[in-house]
C-alpha cells in the first residue's frame, strides 16, 4: 500500500515539474518597469567628450618652398584656421598607387614646392580619418593606418597632388585621384592660403637622415605644477558596478587591491595611481569597425571617469580587424601630449573594445583638473645645431633608426603633486619612445 502511495505522490510531482516547465517557457513575464527618473545616477567624476574632439593631428606641417617650412600644433589659431579649412575639402577616389614616386620627387615636393602635411606620428586607421575629412566615391576597404597627409603644388604649379603615407615611412600608399584644392591655396601672396606668410612663425628644417621635422632656434613652453587630486576607491566602484555593496575586496602582495562582484574585476595599484577595469568578454568571430569601436570606447568613459583636461587619441587600434582593438588617449599641454616614462602615467586612459562591448578600461587615478596649473615657468628647449647634434650623439639601438623627434611633457612625482616638465622625445623604428639624451 505504502509503495503505491509512494509512486502516486512521484508521478505527481514530476507531472507538477512539466507543468511549471511549460508555463516558464510560454508565458509572458509581468514586468514592472522602473522609470528613467527613478535609475540610480552616478556621480559625474569628469567632463565628456564628443569623438571627433579626440581626433586631430600631432602637426600640421606648412611648406613654403625653397626648403622653408614651419610647424604648427594645436595650441595656436592659425593650427585650426587651416584644419577647419581642410575639413571644408573633398578628396575623391582614393587609391593604391599603381606608379612608384621616386624619392628624389618626394624630396623636391616637401622641400622646392609649397604645400601642407597633416602628421599623425602613431598613425590613424583609414576609416576612422574618413570620419575626420570629406572623402567620397571609392575607398580601399583595407583598415591601413595613415601617418601622413601630404598635399602640395607640382611644378607646373597649375596641379595639386594628395598623398597619403603609413607611418613611419617616407613611401606613400596611396593618392587622391581629384580634389578641389587649387594653385591659390598655395600661393605665398594670397593672404587667405595655406601658406601665407606668419611673422610670428617658427622656422623649422627638414632632418636628415629622418623624416621629421626640427625647430632652427631655441622653443620656449612652460613647467607646470600641479596639486595631486585623485580617484577614490568608492568613487570608482559606484561608476564601475551596477551594485557597488556587493562587491568583495582583496590585497595582493604588492599592495594593489582587486575589487569584484564575481564577473567584473577594478585592481587599484599600491601608489594609489593606477585603475584597471576588466569585464571578460567571449571572443566573437567578426569583423570589427575601428570607428564604432572606438565610439564605444569614448561613450563607456564618458560614464565612467570622464575626461579631466583636453586629450588625444594618441595610439589607435593596430589589431587586426577580426580581434579586440585598443585604444589610447594622452592630454595635451601647450599643444603637444604626455607621454609617460612608464605605461602607468597621469594623463593617460587605455580602453579594449570587441564589437562595441568593453573588456578592459585602464587609467590613471590621477584626476587633477589638467587646466589649473597651481605655478607655471618658462623652459627653453634647444633647437638647430645643438638639438641636431643631440640626436647624434643619442644611444644607438641595433638595426633601428629615429623615425620622429618630437616636444612631449612627462611627470615627476612629489608627495603631495606632481610637475609636467617638457622633453624632447625620440621615437624608434620599432614604435618605442624614450627622452632624448
């Protein structure tokens, strides 16, 4: 009797399990919706930012011919006179270029024929400055990154020709099959061309060897002082986790501490000076867009952290396009970026994007508002001969050459804050970067 009670109770209860089964499956769940208002808010921790103010280049390089030429940086108006011009030009049918240009031709038109070049010393990818400019009709579906935009006037002074290099190399890539700059735009006579005479303007020669470009006297800029404000901990959590008081806490032995609500993972480094932020994501076979990417990545940090100065995108994605894609912005002081001595400086923000969805968030906790220097002083910087001889005399590196010297700011620490000293830099072959001796 006992035993079939027993079945009768089992096979009720497994006739209850397919019932409960069958109404999770098709029935509709009653929703409540919280309101908008009612979502919990983050404390703002910085400023944001729209895309395309993060994309500019390091230089625009005016060619006055007669081996004259001046270099402007973001820090002046006639630098976004001429880029605001630009952005106001068409460049149409971009191709490979079929007919190599000698090297001797690419000489004579940076160094006799007047024109521009627009630099991006790490490179850009072709997409995203399709963004940046007007380019129509045919594109290379390649995601190649630019290093230099060079236009200038042939010889016949009547054609203007538009070359797009990879950085890094003095071979040209690609042409502009038409655009609509014309002779006047190069005119040294014409006050509203692109290289009209500045009095004000630094002259600058073309290195040799190398490809860049170095001032003929000294530059003056400032050494800046600033009081250290940083990132608290809790700040970081809230911004970071959709339940910050869930979260556990865990202490390395090098002092850095790990914060995780089981998913997501923020490491605090011992000095209190560096966050990374990690969200696994599974990798997904598809192809990647480097502009929606990095859109991704501008929205996410605009969220969380923000924007403490006037930044760069100073290192675009170099991936392929089928896997994650990194990119990293520096602020700029005076018109020229940090770069830091070690991958952890103020200043910096690394962020890893997959599809549009982040993995990795890496910045400094440093967020002193960049702006409001609390001291300032001159710094003279050498140029001419005595920076020439410098960059001889520089410790060589087996089988590279100096592809770029360039004015960059780095911080030195103090206990309640920190300088941004300017330096000249030296950029190798191989992409690193370390101060010029």
């Amino acid at each position: 009797m006992m035993e079939k009670v027993k079945t009768t109770v089992l096979a009720f209860l497994v006739v209850l399990s397919l019932l409960q089964t069958l109404l999770l499956s098709y029935s509709n769940p009653n929703y409540d919706p919280i309101p908008q208002n009612d979502y919990v808010k983050t404390e703002p921790l910085g400023s944001t930012v729209e895309t395309k103010d993060l994309l500019f280049p390091d230089q625009i390089v005016l060619h006055l011919g007669n081996q004259a030429h001046t270099v402007l940086y973001p820090n002046i108006a006639k630098y976004y006179s001429i880029g605001n011009k630009i952005k106001g030009r068409t460049f149409e049918d971009v191709r490979r270029i079929s007919q190599g240009i000698t090297a001797s031709g690419l000489e004579d038109a940076r160094t006799k024929q007047p024109g521009i070049e627009l630099r991006f010393s790490q490179g850009i990818p072709l997409n995203i400055l399709q963004k940046m400019f007007q380019f129509k009709g045919d594109m290379p579906q390649e995601n190649t990154l630019i290093g230099t935009i060079l236009i200038y006037l042939k010889e016949d002074k009547q054609t203007v020709k538009t070359l797009l290099f990879p950085p890094d190399s003095t071979t040209p890539l690609y042409e502009v099959n038409r655009s609509d700059f014309s002779a006047k735009d190069f005119s040294a006579d014409d006050r509203d061309s692109f290289i009209a005479y500045q009095e004000e303007s630094m002259p600058y020669h073309l290195s040799t060897p190398g490809d860049f470009y170095l001032p003929d006297k000294e530059i003056t800029l400032s050494k800046k002082e600033y009081q250290m404000v940083q990132f608290t901990a809790e700040q970081l959590k809230s911004t970071l986790f959709v339940d910050p008081i869930i979260t556990r806490n865990l202490t390395e032995r090098d002092g850095s501490q790990i914060y995780t609500d089981g998913k997501k993972g923020l490491q605090i480094t011992s000095d209190q000076r560096w966050m990374i932020y990690s969200d696994p994501v599974a990798p997904v076979e598809a192809k990647n867009d480097a502009y929606e990417n990095l859109q991704a990545g501008v929205r996410f940090i605009n969220q969380h952290g923000g924007w403490n100065g006037r930044y760069k995108l100073v290192k675009p994605s170099s991936y392929p396009s089928y896997s994650d894609q990194t990119f990293e912005f520096a602020i700029m002081l005076d018109g020229v970026p940090i770069f830091a001595k070690e991958s952890e400086s103020v200043g910096i923000i690394r962020i890893t994007v997959q599809k549009g969805i982040i993995s990795n968030y890496e910045r400094s906790m440093i967020n002193t508002d960049m702006t409001q220097p609390k001291r300032e002083e001159a710094v003279t910087l050498q140029g001419g001969q005595d920076l020439e001889e410098r960059i001889r005399s520089h410790p060589k590196k087996p089988g590279l050459s100096i592809v770029n010297v360039f004015v960059a700011y780095q911080a030195e620490y103090s206990e309640n804050g920190f300088t941004m000293m300017p330096v000249w830099m030296v950029q190798w072959k191989d992409g690193s970067i370390e101060p010029l001796k």
